[in-house]
C-alpha cells in the first residue's frame, strides 16, 4: 500500500498540490460549535467521560455543542449514568499536535475517552510507522496521566466521499483515511483497553455540513448514539 501511494503521489503530485490548494481557499472556514466543554448530567452509576481530539470532535459543522459528538454522547448516556465530562479538542489538530496538548494539560482522571484524530495525518502526509507511533504514545498518556480504563478510537470517516473534494484528490486521500483506519483498528485489537468504533456512515448526502467537509447534525446524531453505546458496553 505505501508503495502505491509513493507512486501515486510521484505520478499525481502537482496535480494533488494544485487541487489541495484549491480546495484551502473555497472551503469554507466553519467555526467550532458554540456551548460548555465540561459538565455534570444525569443520574444513576458515575461515569467520568473525555471527548477529545480535531474538528470533528469540537463539533464543526454544526452551531451548539449540544448538536455535535460531545452533546449526543452526554445526552444519551446521561439517562443511565451520572456523566463527568470533558472535551479536549481543537480544529486543525493532527495527533502530533493532540499529543503536545494533553502533555501541557493537567492530570485529571477519566473512565473512557472518546478519540476523533487521523483526518489531519492524513492531509498532512503523517507517514504509517509516526501514526502507529502516536497512537501509541496518546495511549499511554491517557492510561497513565488520565488513568484511562477504556480508549474508544473512531475511525476516520470516509473521506473519498467528501464533495468538497476534487478527483483523484478525493480518492487518494481515502484510500490513505481507509489505509489508517486498517492501522488503527490493527493497534487497537492489540493494546488492552482500547477499542476500535468504525461509525456506520452511510452514502446519504445530508449527513455532510454545508462545507462537504465536515460532519452535520445528522451524523453527529448518529455517531454520538453509536459511541454512547459503545463506552456503555465497557461499563
């Protein structure tokens, strides 16, 4: 697979830089959403939850904080748990960058942590043996510092369905987001504690934000319920 993309890149490289610089300049720049990033909700069986990671995760794509990951998720599990979150997340972020953040940040304790990261790797040309690595390391820093009983890794979304990107660049770059997915689900099953989420996105169109970037509402709605059930199961 690396050798394929080598090749692609060497072949397709001015063609890739000239439509990646296309696509800088007229996506639009969507804000993080809007509302608290920690909270206490509900009652029953304490659960303290991290959600962190990109812009994914810090809800672009959609206006409240209520309507992206973190809202569905505290939502939801907030009718069989008393809920302790957080969200730790920062548009822009590849895991390099998420890394640094949580090294800066104070311990805190967490039961599960929530993890949207990868789609930055995959435009910043983040080589296979430093995403491994990195997942390696966010890993241990959430087990040690964050004393981390479960690490749910959702999978990258399905970027060779982007509109907002031109071909072949929209193909080339979801072959490299499906090449990290089999990375990350590979670290996953090997490394105890963590777990792999790939989030049953389906074709529809109005599951993507008006940038053709971004997830919108109904994918967030979708993938926050998928991943609420997934912590649930761990508890």
């Amino acid at each position: 697979m690396q050798t394929s993309f080598r090749l692609s890149m060497l072949l397709l490289g001015p063609l890739f830089y000239t439509q990646g610089f296309y696509v800088r300049r007229v996506i639009p720049k969507l804000p993080e959403a809007n509302g608290s990033r920690e909270g206490n909700e509900g009652q029953g069986t304490p659960l303290s939850l991290l959600i962190l990671g990109d812009s994914a995760a810090a809800g672009v794509g959609v206006e409240r904080q209520q309507q992206a990951l973190a809202g569905t998720m505290v939502n939801q599990l907030s009718q069989d748990y008393n809920v302790n979150w957080k969200l730790i997340a920062t548009s822009g972020h590849t895991s390099s960058q998420l890394i640094e953040q949580l090294q800066n940040h104070q311990a805190e304790r967490f039961d599960s942590v929530v993890i949207s990261v990868g789609v930055n790797d995959v435009n910043a040309m983040t080589s296979s043996k430093r995403w491994l690595a990195n997942l390696a390391t966010l890993t241990e820093l959430l087990q040690k510092k964050f004393h981390a009983q479960h690490i749910l890794f959702s999978s990258l979304p399905p970027m060779h369905r982007f509109p907002a990107l031109p071909q072949p660049l929209r193909w080339w770059l979801g072959e490299r987001a499906k090449h990290f997915n089999r990375l990350l689900e590979q670290f996953a099953n090997n490394h105890a504690g963590c777990t792999f989420g790939e989030i049953p996105y389906t074709p529809a169109k109005d599951l993507i934000a008006a940038d053709g970037f971004h997830p919108g509402e109904k994918a967030y709605a979708l993938w926050g319920r998928f991943a609420a059930e997934q912590v649930s199961e761990q508890h």
